[in-house]
C-alpha cells in the first residue's frame, strides 16, 4: 500500500509548475497528505556578483526578490473554499535550487517530490542544465515530473462529478 503523508510540489511559478501544484493539491487531497509548496529564490550575490562579492548597490535586492515569492507562494497556495489539503508554503534561498528542494525533502519527510519540467530540447538542456533531472536523480524518495505541455489527467470538472454519490446531480 502507498501511504503519501507528505508531498511537496517545486514551484518556479511557471506554467509547468502550476500544473505539477494542480497535480500535488490533487495527490494530497486524496492522500489525506500535508502539501508542501517550495519556490527557491535565487541567491544573486552569489549568482550575479560571485560568493567573495557584496554588492553594496542593491543590499534590498535580494530582501525584495524573497519578498516577492512569499507574496506570490501565498497567492498560489490560497484555497478559497478551504476544501483542499493541508498546506505549507516556504522560500528558500539558494544558489542550487535542485540541492534546495533536496535538502527541504530530506528535512521534511517528504514522500513524494512533484515538479514541472519545460521539456527543453538538447541544446537547450546541455546549455541550461535541469533542475527536475537533478532532482530525480538525488532525491531520496520518488519524484514526478510533469512536462509542459502535459497529457493531463487532473481534470477538476470531472473529479467534482466522481465525488458526487450515484443518482445525486452534480
């Protein structure tokens, strides 16, 4: 049996990661798990200006780019009917957002990881690298990819009618 009593959802706030959150929410609604939904904001001083660096310009740089992912993790994460499952929204600041999410996992006793993937070509792939294969390919526990665009099997309308009892209308 497959008992899922914590799943995380990686969010870049991109259309593949909307679809992995619908997928998640779906995941843990029917697995009475908690739903946690990460975005990893990106580290600039280390990534623009190198670890050694302080970039004395923008000290509220990075201040406001966490500032504005909690802002828009809680729009992401708002269940408006209070139907949906339990839900813990973090940002974390990372350099290696694949590491982040593997570390949070770990930390959390994550049973499934669910994230998007963009489904580059090589090129872009070889050139970009991918979070989602480093994940797959780190994580301790299962992870499931939805590409973009997807097959997708969560369809709302039809989950509302499968819920209704035989003979009652939807």
């Amino acid at each position: 049996m497959i008992a899922l009593k914590n799943i995380l959802v990686a969010t870049d706030f991109g259309e593949a990661a909307d679809s992995a959150l619908a997928y998640g929410r779906e995941l843990a609604q029917r697995f009475d798990a908690t739903l946690h939904v990460l975005h990893v904001a990106e580290n600039v001083y280390v990534t623009a200006f190198g670890a050694e660096t302080y970039a004395s310009f923008a000290p509220d740089l990075q201040r406001d780019i966490e500032t504005s992912a909690h802002r828009r993790l809680s729009e992401a994460v708002i269940d408006s009917d209070g139907s949906g499952p339990r839900t813990v929204a973090a940002v974390m600041t990372s350099s290696s957002p694949a590491f982040a999410i593997i570390d949070y996992a770990h930390d959390h006793d994550i049973d499934l990881i669910v994230m998007g993937t963009h489904g580059r070509g090589t090129l872009g792939h070889f050139l970009m690298g991918s979070v989602a294969e480093r994940v797959v390919r780190l994580a301790g526990c299962p992870v499931l990819t939805i590409r973009q665009p997807e097959h997708d099997f969560v369809h709302p309308d039809g989950l509302a009618r499968v819920r209704q009892p035989m003979g009652v209308p939807a």
